[in-house]
C-alpha cells in the first residue's frame, strides 16, 4: 500500500474476496473504519520460559520443539504431538477429529514453534488442547503479548486476516496528520491519551498495559464519538425546517371523542394533550417523545392527535414494530374513526398498489402498519404527522426513511421504556419530552413473586385457580426450542408439551416460527378466550391488549433485560382484577442478577426501574435485550458515561463558536466515525 496516496479516509484496496467483502459489510469500505472500534478483550497470551501446576487452566506460550507425532487409535482418540520446552519438559497438544498430514506438515519434528494454549494437566502428563495460536521461529518477532480480540464470530471474518489488516492500516493511520487537540484541558483527563495514540494503544496494546488502562482509552473515544454525534445533530439541525407548515388551531375533533370516553382521561394525559395542542398550532414543527409506562395510556393520545389532524385535512401514520400490534391498533382506531379511511400496511397486505395510490390522492387519511410503511413506492398527497410507537423496536433506517417521506411534518415518538433527559438528548437530539406516570383509574397493581425453577409444580395449583375464576394466562420463555428435541428443557415447544398433558386443548402457543396466519389465528383464539393459556417468546412483548390475562409466568427471567420485564409485566395489568407476574430464575443466580430480579419486584414504576437499571452496571439495557434502535455505539456506554454528556455538549458549543477554525476537526471528527452516506441515517433526527 503506498502511504503518499492514502490516508485513513481512503477505501480499502479493491480485491473482491469474500474476507474483503464482509469487512466492508460489517465494519465499513474504509480504513479508518476497521479501527475506530472497540474490541472486546485483550488477550494476554503470558510467554513463559518454564511451567509448572500453578499454570494449570491458564492460557500461556511457551516455545516448544516438536519431538514426535503419535497417530490416534480411532476417531474418537486424540491426534498426539509430543513437544518439549527448553527445560526438556514435556508437553502433549492434542487434536480431535484432524488430518495426520495436515499437522505433519504445520508442526514438523525438531523445529521449534511458540504456541500459546490453555494448559491442562490429565494422565500425569502437561497437555494443549487445540493450542490457541502456533506461530512458526520465523516469525517471532511478530509475536504479540497482549492481543486485541475482535467481535468477529457472527461475521464470517477470519481472526488472523482481520488482525493482519489493522495492524497494515495501522501504518497508514500512525502517518496522518490530525487536526490539534478537541477536548477542551478543563474535560481533558490526565489519564487520557490523544486520539492517536489511543487508538493506536487499543490496537497494539504495551506490554505493561491495564484494565485501567484500556477502561482510560474507551473513555477518551467515548468523549470522541459523543462529540462527533453532537455536530452531526447540529448538521441536521441546520438543514432541517423547523417552520410548521401543518398548523392546527381547530381541536373540535378530539373534544368530541374525549367526551364520548367511557373513562376520565389521566392528569398526565391532560397535560400530555395540552403539549402536543401547543406544538401543533405553534411556529415550529411538533417533534416530541412521550414516555409512558406501561399501561398508561399513549395510545388514546396518539389517537387524539391523529384526530385533530385528519380533521385539518392532512393525513397520518402510526408506525408500529409487529404486525399483531398493528392489527390491533387499527381495531381499536376503527371503533372512534368511523368516517375516516383507516388503511393497515404490513408485510402481507395483499392489495399493496390500491393503498399507495389512495395515499396519493388523499383518499387514505390514516395508514398503521409496520417497517412497510417506509417502503419508497409510497407517496402521500399532505403527511402531516409521523407517529412511531415503541421506536426502540425498529432499526435506524426504518426510521429515518419513514421520516424523509415528509421531513417538514409533526413527529411524534413514543416509548414505554423510560429513559434519563441527558440519554433522551443523546438518542434523539433536542426533542420535547412529555412524561405520563399516573395510570388509568382502575388499574391495580401486579404482585410480582420471584421463584426457583424447582417450584415450577407448585404452579399448576395456581393456574387451576386463576382458570376457574375465567381468567387467562402467559407463560413466556426465550427461546423456542425444537420438538423433536429429547434433552432440551425450558423451551417454548418443551413447555407447550408439559402443560398440553395437564390443560390439553386450553393451552396454545405463538413464537417467531410460525407463519402469520397460525400466529393471528392462535392469538384470536386466545383473544375470543377459546384457549386459556398462551406459551410463547417476547412476541407478545408490546401493546398486546389482553384484559381477561391476570396471570404471567416467565421462565428463565435471569436471561431478559429488566426494561424488558417491565414490559412484560405490563400485559396483564390491564383491568381492575388483581394480577400476578412470577418471575422463574435458574438458582444459580449472580448477585447482580438477583439485585436485578429484586427491583422488579419492588418497582411497579418503570421510570424508577429505568433508573435503577442505569446504575446496576452490566446489568442489561434500557431497552431490554433488543437494542436495534439505539445507535451502535463503537466506544459510548450509556450506563458508564453518562455523565460525559454535559461535558461533551459544552465542548460541542465550544468547537461551534469558533466554527471558521474548527472545520477541519469538525469534519474530522464525523469523519471519523461516520460514513458520508450514513448522516442522513442517523438517528431519528
């Protein structure tokens, strides 16, 4: 690679290989990008000259001279390599299920190679199995004590081409010219590095290096990428039209509809309403995030802002992230909206080409649907206001091609899994943000019960209860299991089986390999209350409407995020019934995990949950174990840096004051950890 013509903006070389061709797929086309990235240990590969039982299940190198090669007996024996160290200690490396002439040939006799395994001691002998690395004497001086370990598992990347890549792209990196230091010295950190050398040392770490060290060097690029976030919203900010151009001063609509509720709207709906009133007969366009808690009732609010657009003459979307919350979105809007044609758009809606043609000559008012709705055949006659439920659920792209058809409209985002202002800031930008806390009258709390997985018999007597009393029953796990499977316990499909033999035809099921029509049949049955418990995976996880369901088992609780738990939990407090929530643990719980369990069961607020998660470090996410909708942070952890982001903000402001000599680290800053054509992607902004 000549390093005069390149630098780190550049593409990466232009062979079209498959190891090329999956780097640009999941890491990006050019240098730079293959190295601002965070990997995820450091492995310490320990070069020792002796070892002893002390080392026993420790991962250290040794030089070892092959002495001979011992052929396995059968298939299931190992393939023997008698090696000793300098010492003339011995050491075997074994190998299962390998080609004799393969390691003839990789590890000959009487040459000496430095490998690096976990050291095992069985049959009173030291052994390798399947030794980590083998680097040939040759090629010593390439050795690396301390080597970065990349997330590659999932992206078909071969580890050492990966790792031959960024150390070459390394080169080219150390010789660029990088604009003066950003971070202002009173944020600066004596701890800190430059960005240079940060991202050097995360990539070829000293000998000597810490996880205080490397904790120092993610921190430092957190600042970095938060900062860079920042003037990507000021781009956006400044080529965004902040006029209201959909002006709505006439609320006869919703007025009607509230007073015709057969239930008193919330004092946080009230004052929710009023917001929204204000920012769509305001000078700018409305751009706000309510946060509810579960049950708390946005829906009826989006439905009343919808009302009094429509009524304005301009038309709407409600975005949602399944298919079976779309379809009861458009139930519920179809029992206010009868004079208005409401559309529903998913994935299977059959008669696609009649609905884009109705949205292009305005006979569609109001189009609920999922991803499908951003689909770019479809043009509206007058989009005044973009709604999009449970946002987190979508990816970021969804999202903003959803907003592109109408960038000068109302937008409206709602989310049941509350998160702290600074986050809200670092997730949207500078969105208004509504909190509804109070509950419907009515609505009693839910017992939440922590369980061992040993109680699960205990249960049943429970179940047998809640069904004489006509009620319903979730029973949630996470994962889905394969029938056919004898050895496979807490699944779905194991689970439907168990209580099919005690319920039989009461019982039904729902998870993300059924098709559509089983999943909407199943759920109608359920609905109807022809079955009377339902197993499934989180599918059932947002806005599913269920009153007569007072009871929700979930098995192996231990494996969901606490926000998501609290979704969860919010399925069955939809009456005046009391309702009960038992989580099912493996009892074998860390500390942090039961911490975890326990605040859920001593929260029913999901604003003080969401708190709580915040500081309960490696805990899970705000969002559950689906984090589609938050950016991929490369450096920035929400839960560690949080408080960087005032920081970051008045470092931001600092760099725009002095826009005319800033550019060039303005530019390198997004450049750095955005690619051009993902701006516009970026976010919901």
């Amino acid at each position: 690679m000549n390093i005069i013509k390149v630098n780190i903006f550049s593409n990466l070389e232009k062979k079209k290989t498959i190891f090329l061709n999956n780097v640009i797929e999941n890491f990006g086309s050019r240098i730079i990008d293959t190295l601002v990235h965070f990997p995820l240990e450091m492995a310490r590969k320990n070069l020792k000259e002796d070892f002893n039982l002390a080392d026993i299940n420790k991962i250290i190198t040794l030089d070892i001279k092959i002495i001979k090669h011992i052929k396995n007996f059968n298939r299931r024996s190992p393939y023997k390599i008698i090696g000793e160290i300098k010492s003339n200690q011995k050491i075997y490396l074994l190998y299962f299920n390998v080609y004799r002439n393969f390691f003839m040939e990789k590890l000959q006799i009487n040459k000496t190679y430095r490998i690096t395994g976990k050291l095992q001691f069985f049959s009173n002998s030291f052994q390798f199995i399947h030794p980590l690395n083998i680097l040939e004497k040759e090629k010593f001086s390439e050795y690396e004590e301390i080597e970065p370990e990349y997330d590659l598992l999932r992206k078909k990347i071969n580890k050492k081409l990966f790792r031959d890549l960024v150390k070459k792209n390394l080169i080219v990196f150390q010789n660029h010219n990088f604009p003066k230091e950003w971070i202002l010295k009173k944020f600066f950190k004596d701890e800190w590095l430059s960005f240079k050398n940060s991202i050097n040392n995360l990539h070829i770490p000293p000998k000597n290096i810490n996880n205080n060290d490397i904790e120092n060097l993610r921190e430092r690029l957190a600042f970095d990428e938060l900062l860079s976030n920042f003037l990507i919203f000021n781009k956006l900010k400044k080529k965004a039209k902040d006029q209201n151009l959909f002006r709505i001063k006439d609320f006869s609509y919703s007025d009607t509809i509230i007073s015709n509720l057969n239930f008193n709207l919330t004092k946080d709906q009230k004052i929710t309403l009023k917001e929204i009133r204000k920012d769509l007969d305001g000078k700018k366009r409305m751009y706000r995030l309510i946060q509810g808690d579960v049950g708390s009732g946005k829906t009826i609010i989006s439905l009343l802002t919808i009302a009094d657009v429509i009524n304005s003459g301009y038309q709407a979307v409600l975005m949602v992230p399944t298919e079976l919350l779309a379809k009861q979105h458009l139930e519920y809007f179809q029992k206010y909206f009868q004079n208005e044609k409401i559309e529903l758009l998913t994935g299977s809606t059959k008669e696609k080409d009649r609905i884009y043609q109705e949205l292009k000559n305005n006979k569609i008012k109001v189009l609920i649907g999922t991803h499908s709705v951003y689909n770019k055949g479809i043009k509206f006659k007058n989009l005044g206001i973009i709604i999009i439920d449970e946002q987190h659920k979508f990816g970021v792209k969804q999202r903003i091609n959803l907003i592109e058809k109408s960038l000068n409209c109302h937008t409206l985002i709602m989310s049941a899994t509350p998160i702290p202002r600074s986050l809200s800031f670092v997730m949207y930008g500078e969105i208004d943000v509504s909190n509804i806390k109070t509950k419907p009258e009515g609505r009693k709390e839910v017992t939440t019960s922590i369980i061992s997985d040993k109680q699960i018999n205990n249960l049943i007597s429970g179940i047998k209860r809640k069904l004489e009393k006509k009620e319903q029953i979730f029973w949630i796990l996470p994962n889905i299991g394969d029938e056919n499977s004898e050895d496979e316990k807490e699944t779905v499909t194991t689970r439907h089986k168990f209580l099919m033999k005690i319920f039989g035809s009461d019982v039904s099921i729902i998870h993300g390999r059924m098709n559509k029509e089983e999943i909407q049949i199943n759920m109608n049955e359920f609905k109807s209350r022809k079955t009377k418990i339902l197993i499934s995976t989180t599918v059932i996880e947002v806005g599913i409407n269920i009153p007569s369901a007072t009871l929700m088992i979930v098995e192996n609780a231990n494996k969901f995020g606490l926000a998501q738990l609290h979704q969860l939990r919010g399925r069955i407090s939809r009456s005046n019934k009391p309702s009960n929530f038992v989580l099912i643990h493996n009892h074998k719980l860390t500390d942090i995990a039961k911490e975890r369990l326990l605040t859920l069961k001593n929260y029913n607020d999901g604003f003080k949950i969401a708190e709580k998660d915040l500081f309960l470090r490696g805990s899970g996410d705000l969002l559950g174990t689906n984090q589609s909708g938050l950016p991929k942070w490369k450096f920035f952890n929400p839960f560690k840096d949080y408080k960087l982001i005032e920081k970051v903000k008045e470092n931001c402001e600092a760099i725009l004051k002095d826009r005319k000599n800033s550019q060039i680290t303005i530019s390198f800053l997004i450049d750095s950890f955005y690619k051009e054509n993902s701006f516009k992607n970026y976010l919901s902004a």
